[in-house]
C-alpha cells in the first residue's frame, strides 16, 4: 500500500471495516491511517485492505460454505437415486404378487387360460418411501393408516406447533445470565411461577435490601478529584492526559461524575475516558453520532463493552453527566442532570483499567488519541463507590459551574 491510498481498515471495538486513508508506511509493517472522521490511528499491515477485497478467513469460509454445497448437492442427488432404485424394486415384486393372485382366482375358460390380464397394483396408502421421521413429515410415513395422518404439528417430542406459538406470544421474562433461566421458562410449573414475578427496575434494583450494593454514607469524599476547567477545539493533539493512578480506577463499585459542554462535531467524541483494550476494561463516555450521551464499562471476560445509551445532549450547555456501576447487581446506568436517562445489566463483571492514562478531550486512552471532543469538561469527581438515588447535589451544585461563580 502506498501513501494516499484510500483503504478499509478494521475497527476491533465493533468488528468490521471502515473507510481510510493512509498517511505513512513505517519499515516494520504498519501503517499510519487518518479515518473518515479526521482522527489518525496506527495499525499493523493486517488491520488494512484494499476496499472491496476480503480477508483469508471470509475467503476459506467463502470456500468451506461452497465445498459443503457441492456436497449437499452431490448427496441430495446420490439420495434421490437410491430412493428411485429403492421404489422400482417395490414396484416389481409387487407386481409379481399382483399377478400370482390374479392367476389364482380369475375365472378360467374351457381350455383354463385366464381370460383377462391382471390390473397393475397401485400402492397402498401410507406405504410411500420417506427417510425422514414420521413426525417430521406431512401425510407421509408408514402406518398412517393405523396411526392417523402425520400433520406436521409435532415439533420436538413434547411440544407441538400450538404450544410453541403459546410460548412465542406470551414469551418469557428476562432471566438475566441464568444459564437454567430458559429451561425453567418452558415448563409448565417455571412458567407459572416467573409470570408471578415482576419485572424489577434497575432503580428498584438499587433499593433492594437484596441487591443493594453495601455503599458508603452519601457525604464520604471522592477518590480522585480535578475542578479545573479544561477547553478542547476538536483536534487530537488538544487531548490532555493524566497520568494512571488506581484513585481514577477503582475495582468493583464506582461513579464517574463531571460536566460538560459540547460545542458541535460529529461521529463518535469523547469527553473523558479511562480503559485498556483488548481486552475491554475500565470505563469511558462518549457523544454518538446521534447526538446522544453514552457511558461504556469494559467486561474482559465476555471480551465486549456493556454500552449504556442516554438522551440527546444540549449543544452549548453545561449538562452534568454521572456513570454509576454496582458491582453486586452488576447494573451500570447513565444520570444526565442528576436524572436516570439510561441503565444495562452486565453479564459478566466489570474489571477497571490498570495501566493506561485518564484522557480528557478524546478517547480510546490506550492508544493514540481518537474520537476527539469540541467543548468543555470540569469538575470531574471519581467514587469508589455507587452513588445512592437521588444523587447528592452538594459540593458541585444544580447550578452549571459558570452560573456558580457569579
């Protein structure tokens, strides 16, 4: 590849291939490559290709689909003429009986030849040849006479068409990471006894003496601390690092608080983010292309990011922003203006960032700076803990800090 040229290269956070262009070649293999949204990354050789080109493992998939077709094929064609040598012979000897019994009783002429031809035999119903089970089929299959038509409506053993479409309507409460949850589902006692559940709201998640996460009392200061008011004009070298330190990372329990303003842009931007990847850990915030708040807590065990989605941000306007994860219930939520605007459920737990920087002003902290962030962000607060509803409005205040200081 040369410099300029217009590529595709992949973009691990959600697996697929995106439009660049590269900057520079280095002698070890990799490549400098802006994308589409003016950030610039640094990736090894594979991570890029000519547009519209596949890479070796869709092409030996490509292969394996297409050998397992021809085979299909071949089989279905070597099956079809068994199944043909398989009725002609049915036909003859059934045709020799046919013609005994005719022999036998047919009535005789003066010279005892028989007088007629015996009739062909038409075979009986229920007697066609299918290789497949009788309750896979439709009307086919042997004993249908004693049995009864085969209608098709059996299923699986136990569960017949009109019961699936049950299930299917009434469908089955989230069970969250329950692995036993949909086989408790299907019966008929689990069914009846998860239909008496109520559905449970993260924020009754959160006030359940149950779930509850055993927190701090509301007034305990914050772990990590920054009120400097910090301005970025959308460029990556505007991103401003802080050194790692395990006060912004907590383990287990935590809440990520600050304000923010954006100031316009596109694509995805972040105003503070703290993670490593791959695996995915630690925590960032984002403004999507939508135009919405979204908070993200890495799960290196399930190898994906648990993606919170909020409402639409406010162009121009100090908006206050809170991430809050629980470790027992493992719920993550999002708090635009002390408000719940979103909540998820993780499957796995969250594990913190542990080695990389804090980076205001852009993302993705365990690289170079990407999804760079026009506005403002200050007064960011870190809590090894999760913060109780409502959320405190002391110390920062309902006010925009602009407001504050007049």
């Amino acid at each position: 590849m040369l410099i300029g040229d217009a590529i595709e290269a992949y973009w691990p956070d959600d697996d697929t291939w995106l439009p660049a262009t590269v900057r520079a070649v280095h002698t070890g293999g990799s490549l400098s490559i802006a994308w589409a949204d003016g950030s610039e990354s640094e990736v090894p050789s594979d991570y890029a290709r000519h547009p519209g080109a596949i890479s070796d493992e869709e092409a030996e998939v490509q292969l394996v689909e297409e050998e397992r077709a021809e085979a299909g094929d071949e089989e279905s064609e070597l099956e079809w003429v068994e199944d043909l040598d398989a009725d002609d012979e049915v036909q003859v000897e059934c045709q020799k009986i046919q013609q005994q019994k005719a022999v036998e009783h047919a009535p005789r002429g003066a010279t005892g030849r028989v007088n007629d031809a015996p009739a062909p035999l038409t075979r009986h119903r229920g007697a066609l040849r299918d290789t497949r089970p009788a309750w896979m089929t439709k009307g086919l299959g042997v004993g249908t006479e004693m049995f009864g038509e085969a209608t098709g409506e059996l299923l699986k053993p136990g569960l017949t068409r009109t019961d699936l479409e049950e299930l299917e309507r009434t469908g089955c409460k989230d069970l969250g990471y329950d692995p036993f949850g949909q086989v408790f589902c299907e019966s008929s006692g689990g069914s009846r006894a998860i239909g008496k559940l109520e559905t449970l709201s993260a924020r009754e998640i959160a006030a359940s003496p149950q779930l509850a996460e055993n927190e701090l009392d509301d007034d305990s200061p914050p772990c990590f601390e920054l009120g400097t008011n910090l301005s970025f004009d959308a460029r990556v070298a505007a991103a401003e690092d802080i050194p790692y330190a395990a006060a912004q990372n907590p383990s287990g329990s935590f809440s990520v608080d600050f304000w923010a303003r954006p100031q316009g842009g596109s694509g995805y931007r972040s105003p503070l983010t703290s993670r490593d990847f791959p695996p995915p850990r630690g925590y960032a915030f984002f403004l999507t292309p939508r135009g919405q708040w979204a908070f993200w807590i890495g799960m290196p065990e399930s190898n994906e990011w648990l993606k919170i989605d909020g409402s639409a941000a406010r162009e121009g306007e100090w908006q206050r922003l809170t991430g809050v994860y629980c470790g027992k219930s493992q719920t993550a939520r999002l708090y635009l203006d002390g408000q719940e605007v979103g909540n998820r459920r993780a499957s796995k737990a969250f594990e913190p960032n542990t080695q990389r920087p804090l980076r205001l002003g852009a993302g993705a902290s365990e690289a170079g700076a990407k999804f760079s962030f026009h506005g403002s962000v200050r007064d960011i607060r870190i809590y090894s803990r999760a913060l109780k509803l409502p959320l405190p409005l002391d110390g920062i205040g309902s006010e925009p800090p602009a407001k504050r200081r007049k």
